[in-house]
C-alpha cells in the first residue's frame, strides 16, 4: 500500500466514454476500470466532457461506483462546448478539488485538460492512446499535440512503439510508457463450449466497425476464404459493431464464406471474454494500433495471438505468445493463419497467461501510476 499524508484527488478526463443512454457499457471501459482499481489508494471522479446524447448541459450521478459528472457536447457548436466544459469543470474544480487531472489524448479532451490545469494550476497527466498516422496528420495536429504534451507533468504512452514514434517528432519532450491495465479477476473461463464450432479451428477477432481500412477486415475477409479453399475447416468469430458492420457483412456474402463467419456484434465485457476464452487462437489484423487491449485480454485468457505489424498490437507480444505478420496483406495473413493452426501445440496456455498478468495486472498498472502522481505533487 503506498502511503501519503492523504489520499489525492484524481480527476479522470478520458476522450471516449459510453455516452449516459446506452443500454451496454462498452465504450471506454479500460478507462472506468482503472479508475476503480485506482479508488484503492486515491481518489477518483470522472469527467466526460463530450456525451453527445446528453439532454441537460451538466449532469452529475453515481455510475457503477464511479462519481461521474458529465457536460453536453453538440456537433458544431464549438465555443457553447467549450463554455460548457469551462463550467463543468469549474464546479467539478470547486466540489472535487483535484490535485491531478489525468486525461486521456492530447488531440481529444487533451487540449482542454492542458488549458483549464495551466489555468487553475493543476498538474496533467496523460496518458496517449491515439496513434501518431491518427493524431499528428496535418500541421494543425503536431501544433496541438505539442501544445499539450509541453503543458503535460508526465506522459504515459499505452506501448513501446508508440513512445518511439512520439520521441521522434518530439524529441525535447520526455514519453513514458504505461499499460492499458487489465483485470485478471473479469476474466471469466467457462468450461462448456457454446460458442465453439465442434470440427472446425475457431478463430476470434475483437475489432469495431468504426472505420472502413482501420481494422483490416478488408484483408481477413479474403484470408478466409482463401483458407477454406486450401481445404482449412475455420469459423472467424467476429465481435464488433460499428457503422461498416453492414459493408463487411455484405463482403462476407459476397465472398461466399457466411457459413465461415460468425457477427456477434458489440457484447458486454463478460460475454467478450466467454467467446474468447473458448477459441484456438485471436487474431488481430489491423493496419494501424497504439496499442491492443483485445490482444492484453486474449493473452490474459491464454490465447495465442496472430498479430499483424500494426505498430502497438504487435509490441505487447513475444515468440512465445505470438506470430507476427505483415499488415495490408491477404496472402501474409493466409499464410500465417497456416502457420498458427500448424503450430497451435507449442503455444504454452499457462506461459501466455503469466507474461499478460506480469505485463498488463490493473493492480501493477495502478500502482506506477501512484508513483507518478506523487513524484509530480513533491
């Protein structure tokens, strides 16, 4: 346990979070569990500053254990948004009395969190999770992310890969890296096989619809089929939602491979690791990752991961947890989809689950981030 005078206030400003409507609490869940892992030792409220459905200009309420205020944002009202998130924060500022903010970003809540810590001298923390082809396109991007980071007590990149590329573009300006944090104790492993495929190799992926390229469905999609021509027998389990769901559902049809792949659809976190947890292995075949929290969680389960070189997903892994392909490509993915099913007896359950919880454990993840907080507050 680690001491101080007192416990410190910690003001949690993340850029996505589930919006106070939804029916299934999926959206920005790392950044809510590791608030409550965080209350063991400090503690914590959370601000949203941009829910989108949200009626009132300013909300506060007990959500899961979570003091969470919220503040109204709309699409196209820029300076009401920002009075908003002014007055929010100002209540939040006189009610709360954070002595960190720890936000989420730069190019998202980022930007007010540095403005609104300068004002009211407060020290920020972030943590980045957007990736530099994402964030730091076009010079506006650089100046902002720069803005912020210099206005930053500490940052705290989600992968190595990621801390290398900022240091490149930022070289002045000092990157950690911390962790998504995991819960071990989520992981729930079920011994029947509901949603296992008898006779076939199953294989999991866990990847939003949010954008047509990002993910890689583009490539996978094919790479089945493919395989199922070569005389492979696989299921794809596909966990997602998204606004391209229906384009790839039509790409699956049209690719004669419905029988192959199975849409689930965004499901709550317990559901996720129940699918997962009965799968032979997880594949990630994105173009572009900060990080991964899909491949900490089916590490966490014991999964062997085919990964491809997206940048932070295949950062987290090792030759003991993983095969590492090239990304944009159907032909790397078929053939390391071969490789993995070839190679399914040498991946150690046992030995992936121990480096993800040595690695990724909410508790460890936490605890670095106490260090953090008290070193910037002596």
């Amino acid at each position: 346990m680690l001491l101080v005078d007192r416990k410190i206030n910690v003001l949690m400003m993340p850029s996505w979070y589930t919006n106070i409507d939804a029916t299934k609490f999926t959206t920005g869940i790392f950044h809510y569990e590791q608030a409550m892992d965080l209350k063991k030792y400090c503690n914590v409220v959370m601000y949203y500053p941009f829910d989108r459905v949200l009626k009132d200009d300013f909300t506060v309420n007990d959500e899961r254990g979570i003091r969470t205020y919220r503040s109204r944002f709309v699409q196209k009202q820029r300076i009401r948004n920002r009075i908003r998130i002014f007055k929010a924060f100002n209540k939040i500022r006189k009610e709360f009395k954070p002595d960190i903010i720890h936000v989420h970003v730069a190019v998202e809540a980022g930007k007010y969190a540095a403005f609104l810590g300068k004002l009211f001298h407060i020290p920020v923390v972030i943590t980045e999770h957007s990736s530099v082809e994402v964030s730091l396109t076009g010079k506006v991007g650089v100046i902002l992310s720069k803005y912020v980071y210099e206005r930053c007590s500490y940052i705290a990149c989600c992968s190595d890969d990621l801390q290398g590329k900022l240091q490149k573009y930022f070289p002045h300006i000092d990157f950690g890296v911390v962790y998504n944090g995991i819960q071990p104790e989520t992981i729930l492993e079920k011994n029947d096989k509901n949603y296992y495929k008898q006779g076939f190799i199953n294989i999991v992926i866990v990847a939003a619809f949010y954008s047509l390229d990002i993910k890689g469905y583009q490539f996978l999609l094919p790479a089945i089929r493919q395989i199922v021509n070569d005389g492979y027998k696989v299921i794809l389990h596909i966990v997602g939602d998204g606004v391209y769901k229906e384009h790839y559902e039509n790409l699956v049809k049209n690719l004669n491979i419905e029988e192959y792949c199975i849409f689930y659809g965004d499901c709550e976190r317990e559901k996720v690791y129940q699918i997962v947890s009965q799968m032979d292995f997880f594949v990630s075949s994105s173009i572009l990752e900060c990080s991964g929290v899909s491949v900490q969680e089916a590490m966490l389960l014991g999964k062997p991961i085919l990964v491809t070189r997206s940048g932070g997903a295949n950062s987290l892994v090792t030759e003991d947890t993983a095969i590492v392909v090239d990304k944009e490509s159907t032909n790397a993915l078929v053939e390391g989809i071969k490789e993995m099913i070839a190679r399914l007896g040498e991946f150690d359950t046992d030995k992936i689950k121990k480096y993800a919880v040595n690695k990724f454990e909410i508790t460890n993840i936490s605890k670095k981030y106490m260090k953090i907080y008290e070193n910037i507050l002596k």
